[in-house]
C-alpha cells in the first residue's frame, strides 16, 4: 500500500454537530493524497457513532473508552500517521477548499521549513461568518512576524498567535521533538510553536485557510472562562521554560533589542538578561515567575555577575502571586462589606421611620375625617337653625301685624255699649287674636317669643282695664 503524503489527524471529543463538517471537508479537498486519521476522546454525546457512519477507505479511526485529554489525543492520532505531512483539525473546526493543496506546495517548495500556518475565517455554531465587530477574538491570529525569532518573541511577551486547525507540520519533526506535553490543557499547541521555532523556521499563509467556530455560550476551549484563565496563567510559567534551554544565538536575534545595554554589558547569559527584562513589574505574572525562577537558578549555580542582592529586592519588588493585590481586594470587599452593612442598617431604621411617619399619617387623616363629619354637622345645624330663624321671623312678623291691629282697636273710642259689655266686639277680637297667638306660638325652646307675647297681653289687658 502506498504511503499517502499527508496525514490529516482529527482529535474528537463531544462535537457530534460538528465533526461531520470537519470530516467532509477534508475528504472534499483537491488534493486526494491524504489519510484522515481520527481519534476520539471518550465523547457522550454519540460522535463516535456519527465518525463511524463514514465509510471513506482513507478514514483511520479510533475511539477511546474514556476522555484522556487532548494532547494525548492528538498525540495518539500522530503516532498513527503514516504522511510526510501532518495536518491539524479540531473537530468544530473545518477545512476551506484548496486547504492542502496550497500548504503541500510551500513545504515541497522549502525543505527548511518546519510547517506553514494560515489565517482563519471565524464563523458561528452555524458556520455563516462572524463579522469582526461582533467576534471578540477577530485578531487573534493576525499577527505576522518576518522569522522564527520574531516569533519567539512574540510568544514570550505576548503569546501564542498561530491557529492549531491551520498547520501542517512535518511529520519528521514530531519525530524529532516528541509530541505535546500531556501536563498542559490550554497552552499544548504554543509549547509545540516554541519548540519548533527554537529550531527551525515556519511560514504563515496571509489568507484563510481554515473556518474555527467560536461557539456560543464559551464552549470553545480557548474561551475565557476563570478555569481557563487560572489554568492559561499556571501553564504559561511552565512553557516559558524552553526560553533557558535556548541556544545564546537564539535568544540574542529574538530579543537583543529589548535587552538593556547596561544588562548586555555585565556579559551574563542571554537567559539571565531575558530573566531580568521580564523581572518589571508591568510584566505579565507568569513572566515574573520565570525571571524569579531563573534568576534562582542562576544565583544557586554561582553564576558570576549576579547578586543575591538582585534577587532579594525583584522577590520583593515582585507579587507574581498576586498576594499584595489580593490582599488589597479582600480589604476592599470587607470595606464594601461594612458599607452595605451600615447601608442595611440604615435602610431599616428609615423603614421603621416611615412605617411611624404612615401610622402617623393615618392618624392624622382619621382625625381629618373626623373633624370634616363634625364641620358637615354644623353645616347642617347652621342651615336649619336659619330656616327655624326664618320661620320665627315670618310668624314674629305676623304676631306684630296682629299687635298693631289690637293696639289699633284698642285706641278708638269705644261706645257705651261696648264698654259696658265685656263681651263686645273689642273684647271679642282681643280673645281671638290672643287665641291665635297661643295657638301658633312654638312650645319648647321658644321662651324669648312666649315671653314677649305674654307681656303684650298683659300690656292690652291692663289698657282695656283702663278703658273700662
């Protein structure tokens, strides 16, 4: 059987809605000189059987009865192929057309080249492209260094900036280099970039080559979870390592113009000087534990040109641990704490005073109601003691009219007769009028009125006395 060119390799683990992708977009390349070699990584979610449902002689596959981790995986699927080549595919990712045939070119094209890269196309759990305003790692591989010591820079003071589903890396260099470090979960694929850029050159395709999904809800690996970050951060310090095994030469064309010429001149190694420039404290964290790490080393080894002194004050200078600062939020947060305490406290005794201030209020309000009822009373009585005050005016009134007719009666000149005789006329009309008056006059609460009535009768009678 003859031995294919390239070897696609295809760690799964749980992307049974993906992986199908992957696998046609591989077996739809131009270039048909491949093996796909797949390995998966005790998925739960049936991707093993989905895998299996392809029937492609070219497919060699495997699946583990439990997760071991990716960079086992992936080591697993390498150790497997049979290429010149080997490329790289996450299972959520996918080939672009013309993928292998372009990278096969630059490799047969440069025999120093360890691998070439490309640039990627980002697009969603449906595979419709993400525009980069609203893709928040668009610039994650579009860097582009001139060399292999650019590159080692760049993967010191900032980090990795090459896509995993785009490489193909020489078979004979895993070879050479071993696999990817199983200790690592997040930074496997940097480790391996250093490695190889600490010997050989690599190239980088300015075009996309390559669709990597960001998918929703931060399932991606890569994604920014805290575990993420911790673990980023833990396994950055171990992959810096490789930074002190690096040849003089190396290390001089990847970062001679950071280092100090006051560093340079104290002819200390080009490891110790790196150390030294990564001892600041705007340094990332992991960077500060490898200069403290390194300049350890170097003070326990003797190493003349350094101090014991040096590394005393850059350990105290230093918080990679980040001890001071979280010291400092911690005291922040019992401040916050204390604050929202007193703000509780607060709240309550002005729920308590506005509970007093309402049953005051409703206090208030009943004596209001209260108060309006007794004003409606009084309206009322005021209002029918002026319709009794009307009435007694009209029969005050009337009283009077009768009075001066008495008085009237009373003042003419009366005939023998009627003088003689009590019981004339004159006196016939008194009685009648004093009749009429006791018949209309208002009993009970009306003494004013009788009073006044009484003493005019006692007044006529004592007048029709004297005319007798």
């Amino acid at each position: 059987m003859r031995t294919p060119r390239v070897s696609v390799v295809i760690p799964s683990y749980n992307h049974a809605e993906f992986v199908g992708q992957a696998i046609e977009s591989v077996l739809a390349q131009s270039f048909d000189d491949f093996e796909l070699i797949i390995t998966d990584d005790g998925s739960t979610d049936g991707s093993a059987e989905i895998i299996r449902g392809y029937t492609d002689p070219r497919i060699d596959f495997e699946a583990f009865g439990a997760n071991r981790g990716a960079s086992e995986t992936v080591n697993r699927c390498i150790a497997r192929a049979a290429g010149e080549y080997v490329a790289l595919l996450g299972s959520d990712d996918y080939f672009l057309p013309g993928k292998l045939v372009r990278q096969v070119a630059i490799l047969d094209a440069a025999p120093a080249l360890a691998g070439v890269f490309g640039l990627v196309e980002f697009v969603d759990d449906d595979g419709a492209a993400i525009p980069a305003h609203l893709n928040p790692i668009a610039g994650a591989f579009s860097a582009a260094p001139a060399n292999r010591f650019a590159w080692l820079r760049r993967f010191f003071l900032e980090g990795n900036a090459l896509c995993h589903s785009t490489a193909m890396i020489r078979k004979s260099i895993y070879d050479e280099l071993g696999g990817y470090d199983v200790a690592l979960r997040q930074l496997p694929d940097m480790e391996m970039w250093i490695r190889i850029c600490a010997r050989y050159p690599i190239e980088v395709v300015p075009e996309p080559l390559t669709a990597f999904r960001v998918l929703r809800g931060q399932r991606n690996t890569s994604a920014e979870t805290p575990f993420v970050i911790r673990r980023s951060n833990w396994e950055y310090r171990r992959v810096l390592r490789h930074y002190r095994t690096m040849d003089e030469a190396t290390l001089e064309r990847a970062f001679g113009a950071d280092i100090p010429q006051c560093a340079a001149d104290r002819g200390l190694p080009m490891a110790v000087q790196l150390a030294l420039l990564a001892a600041a404290p705007g340094m990332h964290r992991a960077r500060q534990l490898y200069a403290l790490e390194t300049l350890e080393d170097a003070i326990a080894r003797g190493l003349p040109g350094l101090t014991s002194k040096e590394l005393h004050e850059r350990t105290g200078e230093l918080d990679p641990f980040r001890i001071i600062e979280l010291r400092e939020a911690l005291a922040a947060c019992q401040r916050l704490e204390q604050r929202a305490a007193n703000a509780e406290t607060q709240r309550d005794d002005a729920v308590a005073q506005i509970a007093e201030l309402q049953r005051r209020l409703q206090r208030k309000r009943s004596i209001a109601r209260e108060t309006a009822a007794r004003h409606a009373h009084v309206d009322l009585e005021v209002v029918r003691l002026r319709e009794e005050r009307a009435v007694l005016a009209q029969a005050l009134g009337s009283r009077e009219a009768q009075i001066a007719e008495l008085q009237a009666a009373l003042t003419a000149k009366p005939s023998p007769e009627v003088v003689s005789r009590p019981t004339g006329p004159v006196w016939a009309r008194t009685s009648a009028i004093f009749a009429s008056l006791l018949a209309t006059t208002f009993w009970g609460g009306r003494s004013a009125l009788w009073k006044l009535l009484d003493r005019i009768g006692k007044s006529v009678r004592r007048l029709a006395t004297r005319r007798l």
